[in-house]
C-alpha cells in the first residue's frame, strides 16, 4: 500500500515511511492511496473473532507486506494484552438501541491507548529492524502525554522525551507520567506554560542538528497508525451488532477528528454506517462547519472534557481531501483561505458531507447535567467527553430503529472534577491503578530554554 498527500506535492510514500513520518513535507496528511474494500462475506466472516483477529484482518490491507504476518500478529496481540478487559473495548447497552462502546480499559484510561500502544511497536519494530534508534519528543497539557508514554515504555530503539509545564497539570494526571519507572521515558517539567513547551518541541522538529544524526519522530494525531488502530474498533462493534446484516450509526466525542475520520474509513471500507454524529464541547469548529458552514477558528475555552480543547480540528482535512473527489488543489486552496480567516466549503461537497454527518456542540453547564441525567437513565458514570457524545446521540439520532454506539473515550476517574462538580462523591479509579497516589515520580524541572532542553535530550537518550 502507498499513502500520498492531501495536498499533492509530496512524495508517496510506503506503510513503513509512513510510520516514522508526521507532516508530509507540503503540509498536508498522508492517506491511502487506495481504499480497501471489504466484501459482505469478509464481514459475516468476522462475526464473534477476537478483537486481535479483527485487528488483523481489518489493518493488513493497510501493512501490506511492509510486516510479515507472524510478527504483526505478535504485535498486536502484546498491543492488546496491556488492556484490563478481556474484550478489549466492550460494548455496554445504555437503553433501546443505544450503546455505549467503551475504548477505555488500556493503561492509561483513554481511547488514545488503542492506537498509541501499537504505534510504539510499529515503530520500535522498524527501527530495530533497520538497526536505528529514535527519539520521541512531545508536549501536552496534561491529559494526553501519558498515552504516548505508555505507547513506548516497553520499547528497545526508542527514548520517549514529554514537557509538561511545571505545577500546571493535576496531580493524576503528571502522575501518570511520572511513575513510569523505565530507562527510556524521560519526563520533563518546564518552568513555564504549555505554549512555551510546545513552541520548544516545534523548534527541534525545524532544527534537528542537536540529535546529531539520531530520527525524531512525532506521534501525534495525524499519525497515519493511528487512525489505522482506530478502524478496528468500529469494525469490530458494528458486527458485533449485527453489522452487516444490519446497519448502525456511531456518535463520536471529536476534536482533533483523528477519531471521527477512522469511522469514515471503515465506512468507505464497505462497513454499513448510516450516520455520524460529531459532538464537540465549547470549542465547536467541527459543528459550526457541518451545520453553519462556518469553517474558521475562534479563540480556545478551557472546558470541563479538556481533551477536546481545540482551536484547528488537523485530521478533518483527511474528510475534506475525500468530500472534493480527492481534489488535492481544492483542498489546498480551501486550506489557504482558512488559514487566512474565514472559508466556505463547496456547495457539493458540503451536501455530500451532511448526508452522513451530523454535529452538535455542548456546553460546560450542560455537561455537567448530562453527567447527572445519564447517571439518572442508565446507571452509568460518563466521563466529560463521553457526556458530550451521549448528549449529541441523543439529539441528532435520525433512526431510532438503528443501533447507536456512543464512544466511551475517556473513564470517569481520568476527570473526577467534572465527575464532583456535577454532584457526585468522586470517581474510584480502577483497582489497578488505585495505588498511583502512592507510586514513586520521575521528572526534572528545566527553564523554558531551547538550548537547556536540547542539551537535556541530546544528553539522556540512549
Ligand atoms: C483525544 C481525545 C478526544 C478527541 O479525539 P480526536 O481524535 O482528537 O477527535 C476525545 N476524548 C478524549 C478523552 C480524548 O483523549
């Protein structure tokens, strides 16, 4: 399989290539260059597999022969094996015909464990294989450089290196990464916000001389891997509900749209998907597109789901590059007009797109009233972010005949402000992680200085 650009002047490049690379280099995002098909038969076939087995048949098309069988399978069976549920992501049923798909049972409670517990082995298997190593580096906020740490504690070729601003993250969440107890997981404080943390990370990606030689490589959401991982859970929910003798529809609490636009793919795969609902929190670029035709930015709210706390949506140029026929100059020149203030989409491309989408946005004040309305209807805790897609499901369904499978991408325990503030005692975290208050924390505390932080990488990678 070869992935070429959205915006058409970069070079195609293989499954491999496409790993270890972020960004292509005109600044658009790596897709396939050709959609797999699965058949009726491949998906009655898959009916009551295992999640590995699924996984493997639905992302082979996308390796081709960059991996050979035995060894992916081995990968994605130990990618798997660090989840605490047997089914891997299990569907939970919240009333008629509405489901609730939980993707939170891996290391660090949230869906982004699906993918970034494989894209850690894809990569340290293809550098071992090259006889390379690599370095990672990242920023976060808080909430999501836990997964990427997680994704690459057990790997051999790669040094994981995550800033985090000093004393501005909650206590769970820099625990999280700070008790990682591994020789390549290096876990930085900066003195300073997460803008001057991701300005520093941004600044060694454009000037990689301090690595003298050694490849640095970014896992972040545009990740072709990634939203490969993330196929296989749809797949694997939809024919667990009768897909495809039946259709269903999928609600999916969005931000940068890497989620979302893996649901796409398995639907232009052939799964029988008649619906997508986008739900966003207060920062509702995706909503005010689908429903305004409003594709423009609008300054960050610091919500209560903090993870889908976005100002540009990177992945949803994968949609647009599809909704214009693979049009790479009219994405390019709709890009070009967003980056300058305010773009339209198409009128035609537009109506494609409503056809299958819906969206809705939901506030802070009505999260926490999902929270409490949910709890009193179903039993179920939901964390902030699944809150906003149980809201969107339930306003935006079109069919009540078909079945609705709401994303569970976060456990409530990962959010237990949200969970307080809407009038609960707390949220347990599991019993697996019940000591993490207790456990021993790694980090240094650097000034927000290029050049320290350089020195400081350059110097503990292996
Ligand atoms: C990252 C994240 C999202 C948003 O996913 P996208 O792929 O960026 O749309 C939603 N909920 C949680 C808990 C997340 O961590």
């Amino acid at each position: 399989m070869r992935y070429i650009s959205t915006r058409g002047n970069a070079p195609a490049l293989d499954f491999e290539q496409v790993v270890l690379t972020g960004l292509a280099s005109d600044g658009g995002l790596y897709v396939p260059e050709t959609i797999s098909q699965f058949s009726h038969e491949d998906f009655v076939a898959m009916a009551g597999l295992p999640y590995t087995e699924i996984a493997f048949r639905v992302m082979k098309p996308f390796v081709g022969e960059a991996i050979d069988d035995d060894a992916f399978r081995q990968i994605i069976h130990d990618t798997y094996a660090t989840f605490s549920h047997d089914a891997v992501v299990p569907l939970k049923q919240l009333s008629h015909n509405h489901h609730l798909l939980e993707l939170f049972h891996g290391p660090t409670l949230a869906f982004k464990d699906v993918a970034l517990q494989l894209l850690g082995r894809l990569l340290d298997h293809f550098l071992a294989r090259s006889g390379e190593k690599g370095v990672i580096m990242g920023a976060t906020s808080g909430d999501t450089g836990s997964a990427a740490i997680e994704g690459c504690r057990a790997c051999e070729q790669l040094d994981i290196f995550i800033l985090h601003p000093h004393e501005r993250v909650s206590a769970v969440q820099r625990r999280q990464m700070t008790t990682v107890d591994a020789p390549n997981v290096h876990n930085i404080a900066i003195r300073g916000d997460f803008d001057d943390a991701q300005a520093m990370v941004k600044a060694s990606f454009a000037d990689q001389e301090f690595l003298e030689g050694t490849r640095l490589i970014a896992v972040n959401s545009i990740n072709w891997a990634r939203i490969m991982a993330q196929i296989v859970y749809y797949v694997a929910s939809a024919v667990a509900l009768g897909a495809p003798h039946r259709e269903v529809a999928f609600t999916v609490p969005s931000a940068n749209f890497g989620n979302l636009f893996a649901g796409y793919m398995a639907y232009r795969m052939g799964l029988p998907i008649n619906q997508f609902v986008i739900a966003t929190n207060a920062n509702d670029i995706l909503h005010r597109t689908i429903s305004a035709n409003d594709f423009s930015r609008r300054a960050l709210q610091a919500t209560l789901a903090p993870s889908m706390d976005i100002v540009v949506s990177s992945n949803f140029e994968r949609l647009l590059f599809e909704a214009y026929g693979r049009d790479h100059a009219a994405v390019a020149d709709l890009l070009d007009r967003f980056a300058h203030g305010r773009a339209a989409i198409d009128d035609a491309p537009l109506a494609s797109l409503r056809r299958l989408f819906a969206s809705d946005s939901v506030d802070d004040e009505t999260i926490l009233e999902v929270i409490r309305e949910a709890h009193t209807h179903t039993g179920e805790l939901l964390d902030p972010h699944t809150a906003t897609g149980y809201r969107a499901a339930n306003r935006q369904r079109i069919d009540a005949t078909t079945p609705m499978i709401t994303l569970a991408t976060a456990h409530p325990a990962k959010f237990e402000d949200a969970i307080v503030r809407a009038g609960f005692t707390g949220a347990p975290l599991p019993e697996n992680m019940a000591d993490l208050m207790g456990r021993a924390e790694h980090f240094d505390v650097l000034d927000a200085d290029l050049a320290e932080v350089q020195a400081y990488v350059a110097a503990h990678r292996h």
